[in-house]
C-alpha cells in the first residue's frame, strides 16, 4: 500500500502516515523516491494490534481498518 491508501484508510493527512513510518511507529520500505514508501499488510496489520485503542480513536469506520481489526480478535 501507499502512503496516500493508508492515509485514507486511518482517516488521516499523509505526512501523520510519514511521520509514523519516521518515528518508526510504522514499518514501510521505500521502494523509490519519486513513488515513496510502501507498506506491506502485516506491518499495517502489527501497527494497529499494536496502537489499537488509539486506532479506534482517530479512524473512522473503513472497511479495510474493519477486516484488520476482526482478523485480530
């Protein structure tokens, strides 16, 4: 996924999605400059079983963000 997808998904701008890759609150591999940061499923899925009740906070219903967190319970 891109940063724009995941930012969609969490419902946020995409320079918070690049600061949490940053601050290495998010896994991503750049795969070039000019196409950015990738991010594969089980690091997004490792991101919200980490920061869960925050994920629930800032996200807004998504059908993406619902099969993540329904895989984890």
């Amino acid at each position: 996924m891109t940063v724009k997808t995941v930012s969609k998904i969490f419902n946020v701008n995409q320079e918070t999605v690049r600061r949490w890759i940053r601050n290495g609150e998010l896994h991503a591999e750049m795969s070039a400059r000019k196409s950015g940061y990738v991010i594969y499923y089980g690091d997004m899925k490792a991101f919200v079983e980490k920061n869960q009740p925050t994920m629930a906070i800032i996200s807004t219903p998504r059908t993406v963000v619902t099969q993540i967190v329904k895989e984890l319970t």
